[in-house]
DNA sequence: AATAAACTTGCAATCGATAGCGCATTAGTT
DNA sequence: AACTAATGCGCTATCGATTGCAAGTTTATT
C-alpha cells in the first residue's frame, strides 16, 4: 500500500503547461504572468499540493532535518530539552530526528554516523561512555555543523551549551556542609564526561574550601549513567559498607538522583537522618517527594531553544563559523528536607 | 557551509567504473564478478560512503521514516511511548519524527499535513481540542498507513492501540468508594476523545453499580487537558466552592493528575483526608511523594512498541490491510496513600 | 513597417541512486 | 569452426523539483 500524492507533473498535465513553469508559478517568479501564477497556485492549493521532500532535498542539497543525538528521551531533563529544541526547529521550519544513545559508545557512533546523511546539523550530547570523538570529529571535518550542549566536547570546536556544573556541584556541596555534613559523597557519570569533570571539581573544591578531607571511597561512579536501578545498588551498598560511611550524597544525574531516592526508601534508610541526599535532576515533583528532594534543576528547555538556535544560525550562515560560542546557563538551586541539617 | 559526502559517482570515476556497476557492486547483484564488488565494497568502505538517503527515498518512493502526533513530549507517558516506539523503529531501520501538538486542533492538522510528504506512516494520538478528523481520513483515503495509539479515533479505521479505560476508571472509582468515599469528582480531557467517555463511562457505572447518585457538577473537563496549572486550579476552585465539595477525586491524565496534586499541596488540602486523589499517571516517583500517590499506569513503552509493530507491518504489506486489529493493554491500578480510607 | 525590447513559456540538465535493456567478451556445444 | 549461452558491465531513463538557456509571442520604439 503506498501513499499517492500529487507531483509538479500531475499538475503541468491538468493545466496544460510545463512542470518548469508550474514550479516557478509556485515559488511566485518574476517570469510567470500573474494569471497562469494564479491559475496554477489555485488549483496547487485545491489538491492539496505539497513539494516532495525528498526531491528537494536532494536538488537543494540539504534536508531542514537536525539531528540529536542524547542517552535517553524517558529522562525529564532530557525530554524538556527535546522541547526546547522542538519548539525552535518547527518554528524555524525544521524537522528533528532524535536517537538515543542509552549511554553506549556504539550506539552513539551509529546513530552519528547514520545521521549524517539525513540532517543538515546535530546536537550532540554525549553519551557516558564515549571515549573517542573521531566519529565526530570526522563528520566536522567534512562541514556538518555540529553544536554541543549538556555533555559537551572539551576538545572539539563547536557552539557549546551548558550548565554551570562547577557552580552547581559547590553549592550543593557548600549547603551540605552548612547544614552539618562532613562525610560527603559524590557520585556521578564516568568522569571522561567534561561536565562530570566539572562537577567533581565543585565538590572538590568546596571540600577543599571548608578543609574537609577528601575520600576517595566517597566517590563513585556509575558507569552506565544509572540507567539501571542495579547499577546504583552496588555502588550505595558499596557506600554504606564502609567502616565510615558517608552522611549525605551529592549525586550528579537525574536517573542517578532518581535511584539513589528508590535505594534508600526500599531500605528504610531514613532520608535525611540516616542520609542526606541532593542531586541534580529535573524531574517535575521533587518538591512533593516525602522528604522532598533538594535538587540542582538545569535550564533544560533554554538549553534546547538556545543550542538549536546557534544550530541553525551555523547551517544557515553562508560562510565558515569560526567563532564559536560557549552559553553557560546558570543551574537552580532548591534546598528541600532531603538535605535539611541535623 | 555544507556537507560534502561521498556518492556513487565519485566512486566511480575513481575505479573507472560506471555509476550502475557500483550501484549494483554495492547490493551485491550477481550480475557483478566478486573480484569488482570486493574492489567496490573495500573501497566504498574505506571512504565511509553511505547512500545518499533522499535519493533513495525519491527512487523508492519513501522514506523509513515514521512519523508521531502527539500532545506534548515533556509528559512521562509520552515520553515512554516514543523510547517504545523509538526501539521498534531503530530495529526495523526506519527514523522518526516527532510533532506536538500541544492539545491544539490546528497544530494537530499542521501537523499531520506537514508530515503527510515525508513519511511513510503515521501514528497518531490524537488532541484534546480535535473535533473533525477530515485532515486525518484525506490521508487515509489517498493510502497512508496510520496507526492510532492512546487517544484513537473511534469512527475511523486502522489499526489501535489503547488501553482499557473503562476498567481502569472502574476499578479505581470502585476502589474509592470501598475505601469509603461517596461524594467522587471526575476530572479529565474534554469528551470528545474516546477514552475519556469510556474512563468516564467507568466512572459513571461503578457509581451506578454502588447506588452512589451521579452528580453532574462533580465532573470537570479540562478543554487543554490541563496542559497549564491554571486550567485545573479553576476546576479545583469550582468543584471546592460547590454546597457540598467532593471528597475524592479521578483524575484522568497524567498532567491533571500532576496539577491537582499540586493545588492541594499549595493549599494545604490534607490528602486523603480532605481530599482523596488517584489519577491516570506515569511518573516514576509517584510513589515516594507525600502522600505517595495512587494511580492507574499505563503500559507505555508496551503500547509504543505495539503500536509502531503494527503500524511497520502495514507499511510493508504487499496488499492493502483491510482486517485491523485493536490491541487493549490492561492499565495496571496502585493503591497507596493518597486514596486510603478515612 | 521593421526591428528591438519585454514577456511568457518550454526544453533539458541536474541532484544521487536504481534498474531495464543492450552490447561486448568469453565459455560452452555440436 | 560456427553458433549459442553465459557473464560482466555500461548506457540511459527515471523518481520530483529546480533553473539556465533558448525560443516563441506580444508590445513598444523609431
């Protein structure tokens, strides 16, 4: 069963006249008389007519498709990214294929590879356990315009979107200690994420700032991004069977925040006696959760409409962009009973 | 700045070979020697060369690409249903591509037109403001292989995915006035989707079967499916300013049921005590809120999958599909704290 | 009236890949 | 040796739309 639509030559034939003239009658040129222009656009509209994509595409060279690549669309934070660059695309007349990486390296190599064919620029964030940038490097290399957000390339040129992580992870660390923690700890994506990095280094340094002594058994790191609850049960059981287990966590991605929540709920671990917990996350109803969750929540949707924007703005610039841009959104700060003091 | 890829004209002329013996090297044809497709097939490889897509979805005659109506992306159940779908569809090869329509009737036919061009399928749930499906039967009419999921379209044929929605607001009704309430609200999309008559049908007859006096005024219809806060803080304000409030309250969408949560919550409403509540939801955490929440989940990833199975099976259908099948997925019910007895 | 100028419209090539058909070249048959 | 069959490959039209150029027609100019 396939779908018949009407071409430029159904039309030529009706009307009698040639499908170049048909064409140029539809894009309104200045050779074509205002009455065959009518003729043609109205009978154009009566039968619904619309260009095939795919031919244009192909005349034009290009696809007004982008292309993002993330871990997972069932994850709110990016989900509401999604939004964001949704909204932006659309209304700049661009369609959006999504893949999703599910934080694998191959994965995410293919599904680079596969898009670029079929889009005109990608958004990349990457995925947990991305070693190598070559796939995309190589895809720059040959001019496909290629922003960053979230996860971004340390390495790599491109418009760069992102959170202030290091502002982030101290402050919540910094609240942390405020309200009387000294046993802090961190657990997060693999650090060859950039933006785990950062955040580690928040951590790090308000340690560092009010001289509590760094453990490195504190820190952990999921390397699957705690995609899976099982994942983040080894490492919190990891945690509490130390000698001198840790009195709060700072915890660096949604799914991760999310599972910690389930962990110590399902073990009657009581939140935030027992531990204290704050993570990022974006989730909708954290201030609802009993206790209630505090939270470092990303501008997620701004991150989607500003990365798309700068996005666009690079495949649609006529010449080169060499001067690319860095947008740092500054995260929010919800301090809730999750982490109240004790 | 564009993209320059590789095509079969370039690997030709450099193996001195015509566009066609490529084209057929690369499919394997038997009409080439294997000592040409190695030459072909190792070289094509080297240079990474991939088909350029449009040029065979114009030959073709489509796309492998998939295309996905509905209301809101930053909604759970969504978000579920297109990582079900986006599993299927990676698997079998083909792309997606996602449009919202934001509960809104225009965007819905915008939409659906827009994407008649480029896919090969659809599936469609449809909006809460939808009250004509002529944009979606023209398509069907000219051989466009639409699947709807969710919020299908009750007069119109095609494959459907749903999920039972008498039972499941049945049995939560049924649940509530076992635990003691007799003064039960309704609140959900308008009535013009199908599965809100039936959740409200559900509704209706567990009262019934109870001998409970169905009240006209204890049931709400949010017209933007309580897309924004606002739209069910008036119907919350309406239904608490009656003579004799509601003591419970079915809420039946995800976003609804979010935003009553919400408003009780801002003004200190004691949930059950003051106000019991169970709503259609798919969050994750609903569970661990305060009082943890009691709801009836779908099966959205199970409801994607199938869906987009089905609607593949279609597409590739030698004959035209004339027997569809409707799929019922059997929502699954969690009793917790905020609909306890009192 | 003759020629130039201004309008309209059509022809044909093109984008990248595919496939029907035909043409060599080589192998096989009697 | 002569003819058929098989093999391997190239030419060309095609998908739908665009666009440079040519050509035809009408109107304006002298």
């Amino acid at each position: 069963m396939k779908f018949e639509s009407v071409t430029i030559k159904d039309i030529a034939k009706v009307l009698h006249l040639s499908t170049s003239t048909v064409s140029r009658a539809l894009r309104d040129s200045y050779e074509i008389s205002e009455e065959t222009k009518k003729l043609v656009v109205d009978y154009a509209k009566s039968v619904n007519y619309r260009p095939n994509p795919s031919a244009l595409n192909l005349k034009k060279r290009r696809s007004r498709t982008l292309g993002i690549t993330i871990s997972e669309i069932a994850n709110s934070f990016f989900s509401q990214i999604i939004a964001g660059v949704e909204s932006v695309a659309k209304e700049k007349g661009y369609n959006v294929i999504i893949s999703q990486t599910f934080e694998n390296f191959e994965r995410e190599q293919e599904a680079v590879r596969n898009l670029s064919q079929s889009v005109d620029g990608m958004l990349i964030s990457l995925s947990s356990e991305t070693k190598s940038l070559e796939h995309i490097e190589e895809l720059q290399q040959r001019g496909m315009p290629i922003v960053f957000f979230d996860r971004i390339a340390k390495n790599l040129e491109g418009h760069k979107v992102r959170s202030n992580n290091h502002k982030g992870a101290f402050d919540a660390t910094e609240h942390l200690i405020h309200n009387g923690y000294k046993r802090i700890a961190f657990i997060g994506n693999p650090d060859n994420l950039a933006i785990i990095k950062e955040r580690k280094r928040g951590y790090d340094e308000a340690l560092e700032f009010h001289q509590i002594p760094h453990r490195e058994d504190y820190v952990k790191y999921c390397q699957h991004g705690g995609l899976s609850y099982e994942e983040v049960e080894m490492v919190m059981q990891d945690l509490l069977s130390l000698d001198e287990p840790p009195q709060a966590i700072l915890s660096c991605a949604d799914k991760i925040t999310t599972n910690c929540y389930r962990y110590l709920y399902k073990h009657h671990i009581k939140i935030p006696d027992q531990m204290a917990l704050i993570g990022f996350s974006n989730l909708d109803l954290t201030e609802f959760l009993n206790p209630s969750l505090s939270i470092i929540q990303q501008k997620a949707v701004t991150m989607g409409t500003q990365a798309t924007e700068l996005l666009i703005q690079q495949i649609e610039s006529k010449r080169p962009v060499v001067d690319y841009s860095e947008i740092v959104l500054e995260p929010d700060f919800f301090a809730r009973d999750s982490s109240k003091g004790h």
